[in-house]
C-alpha cells in the first residue's frame, strides 16, 4: 500500500495575499485540488492524508476522490510539524516498510511519468528516493550589500522537488530525530540524509513548480491550461 501525504497548512506568508497560496485558483480549480487529482488518480496511490491549519475554512470536506480515500489532520508550525502529523495520522494498515510520497500541496503541475520514476527507483533504493532537476543557471554568492563575492560551481547541484519518497518507518525515525535535535528541515530528504542515508535523486520535469509568488501563479495557469 503506498500513501501520500499532503502538508497543506502553510500560510503562505511569501505569497502574501488573505488565502493561503494551496487555495488560490488556477486553470478552475484550487491548486491543492489538482495536486490530490494527480495523486490520486494514479494507479500506485492508494490514498492521502492531507495536513491542514487547525480551524482551515476553506478546506472543502473532501473524504475520498476517484473512489480513493481522503483523511485529514491538524498540522504544524513548521512544514516538518506537518508531515509528522500526517505521518500520525495514516491508517493502521500502512506498515512501516510501505513506500510514502510526500508532495506540496502548492505544487499543482506534477505528471503521472514522474510518480512512475519516482516510485520505480524508490522501490529499488532502501534510503529513498525525491524528484529533483539540475541547476541550469549559475549561481553567485552575495555579500551583505548584495554584491558578488564568487560564482560557484553548478556541477552536481539539484534543486529539490516533489513528490520525496520514503519508506514510513525511514520518514518517521527522520523527522524524529531532527525534532529532537532542534533542527529545522526544509525537505523530507533533509531529514533523512541527516541520518546517514543516500536517497537517490529521480530526474523530473521542471514545469512541476511550486506556486510561492504572483508570477508562479501566472506560470502555473499557462502550464495547467495546457495540459488539464
Ligand atoms: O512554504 P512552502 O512553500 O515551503 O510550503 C510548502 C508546502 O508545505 C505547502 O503545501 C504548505 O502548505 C506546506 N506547509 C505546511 N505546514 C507548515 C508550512 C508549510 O503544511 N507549517
């Protein structure tokens, strides 16, 4: 049984703007619902617990979509806090051995051939496995006056994406520890090289953007436009 969990509870303070950025709409419909579409309406998902802000008046109630069921719970203050509580809040039946995806809810542009990659390699690499695309552009160093102190080398550098995949019992001794250890991941991976393991990184298409400003927004609408 493979699962996905969802963190949906971020305020989306960067966005700015009164609704959290998982709500606003593209291509008709919220971002959050075309991120559980995708997921859900692939074959190896079985279903996704979905990590809101506690009292979220926007969530719709959705318990199940494409026959697949939808469970929720109250999330935290940080993104880790999030999938942790998702993680609490995955059925009994989901063994700790099982195969977890963990995707933003603002990410709405996810294609069904990068769940297949991800979970073929996933399934074949103990540590896991995330999507992730190539740095492209070169990167500068900044001084404190915002000025360029060095370019640095792109060479073997990706930027990390979503779905990440891990086994359950992987994700939770991770996110256990970096809890315990005050540390503040920005990405499951994080907290799962922070014990030691590898997990393997999965080639994706880097129109699976996740929507952070207005101009993300606009990009996000022209790809979903096309493609939904
Ligand atoms: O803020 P950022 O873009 O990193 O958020 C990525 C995802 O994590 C979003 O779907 C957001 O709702 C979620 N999140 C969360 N709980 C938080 C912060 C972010 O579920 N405390």
């Amino acid at each position: 049984m493979t699962w996905a969990l969802l963190p949906a509870a971020g305020s989306g303070r960067r966005f700015g703007g009164e609704v959290p950025k998982q709500y606003l709409h593209a291509a008709g419909k919220p971002l959050i619902e075309h991120a559980l579409d995708t997921l859900l309406s692939h074959p190896a998902i079985d279903g996704v617990v979905v990590a809101l802000a506690a009292g979220d008046p926007l969530w719709p109630g959705w318990t199940s979509l494409h026959g697949k069921p939808i469970v929720t719970c109250i999330g935290g203050g940080e993104r880790a806090d999030s999938v942790f509580a998702a993680l609490q809040a995955l059925p009994d039946g989901v063994a700790d051995d099982e195969l977890l995806l963990v995707h933003d809810a603002a990410r709405p542009n996810l294609c069904a051939g990068d769940i297949d990659n991800l979970v073929d390699v996933a399934n074949a690499c103990a540590d896991g496995a995330i999507l992730a695309a190539p740095v492209r552009d070169t990167l500068k160093r900044a001084d404190e006056e915002v000025r360029i102190v060095a370019t640095e080398s792109r060479a073997n550098l990706w930027r990390a994406l979503t779905p990440q995949a891990f086994r359950r019992g992987v994700l939770r001794r991770a996110l256990e520890r970096a809890k315990v250890d005050g540390v503040i991941v920005t990405d499951e991976a994080m907290a799962v090289e922070r014990l030691g393991l590898h997990p393997a990184l999965v080639e994706g298409r880097e129109d699976n953007l996740k929507v952070t400003t207005p101009a993300d927004l606009a990009l996000a609408e022209f790809l979903l436009a096309r493609t939904k």
